[in-house]
C-alpha cells in the first residue's frame, strides 16, 4: 500500500498541541513516519458537533475502521480541562469563542474513541499531551507501539 510501516493520524480537540505534537514527532522519527493531522475521526466528530451530513456518519466510521484495519493507527491526544482552559485563554481559537464548545467537542471524541477502542483497540493509542515532557513519553510508547508491528 505504502512505503510507511503505519500512517499516524494525529486526533484531538482545538488546543490540544497537534501542530506541535506533530513537528515534534516529525523531527525525532527524522520524518520516516507518516504523521497527519486530522482524519475521518474529525470529521465525524465536527458533523456531530455542528449537526451536518449527519446521514454521512456511519459510512465515515466504516471508512474509518476500513482504515484502522490496513496501516492507520489514530493518536488521540488527550488534555486536561485545566491545561485546555489555559491554553485557549492564552491564545484563543479562530473557530470557537467559548472553551466550553471545545469541552462539547472534547466529549464527543470521548465517545468516538470509546467506540475505536472497543472495536480496534491496537489501532488506537490514547496520549496525554498536557506539557512539554509528555512528549517524550509519547515519543517511547509510539516507539513501542512500531515494534510490536
């Protein structure tokens, strides 16, 4: 299919750190690792979110887990109330105004992601990302997680 052991499709909520999560991991895999940002998971969860395409739903999940079947692996990078509350207060968000609609947001993933764990669990790794030194953390378990492909 690809030149890549597994595509990482790197998931979370607005202020979540995924541009940096990514430029990170980018960096110390010397870029051979397909990182991306966003997926199918997003774009469930956004059509939930705002009410769109509801109908379109189900297929996404279907093309999703079709994916997570093959080379994908999603990273759901998990934050901290606090850490999101601060981290928005410091740099706001062009999309939403309030953080409670990222805490809306963040539930939906939740529940999305409960669904991928029960139904793919080795296609799933769940992450904090709530400082700097968790990405080191982070950096070993994907480490981890390549070696057991």
């Amino acid at each position: 299919m690809n030149n890549y052991k597994k595509i990482f499709l790197i998931e979370g909520v607005d202020c979540s750190g995924k541009d940096y999560f990514d430029e990170f991991m980018q960096k110390k895999f010397k870029y051979k690792i397909l990182f991306l940002i966003r997926g199918i998971l997003s774009n469930i969860v956004y059509n939930i979110y705002y009410d769109r395409n509801i109908k379109d739903v189900p297929t996404l999940r279907k093309k999703m887990y079709k994916m997570l079947q093959e080379d994908f692996c999603i990273l759901y990078l998990s934050v901290d109330s606090a850490i999101l509350d601060k981290r928005f207060s410091e740099r706001g968000d062009e999309v939403h105004k309030k953080i409670s609609s990222i805490f809306k947001i963040r539930d939906i993933y939740g529940k999305e992601v409960k669904k991928i764990k029960k139904k793919y669990p080795k296609s799933l790794i769940i992450l904090n990302n709530n400082s700097i030194d968790d990405l080191d953390i982070n950096y070993n378990k994907i480490q981890e997680y390549l070696e057991l492909c």
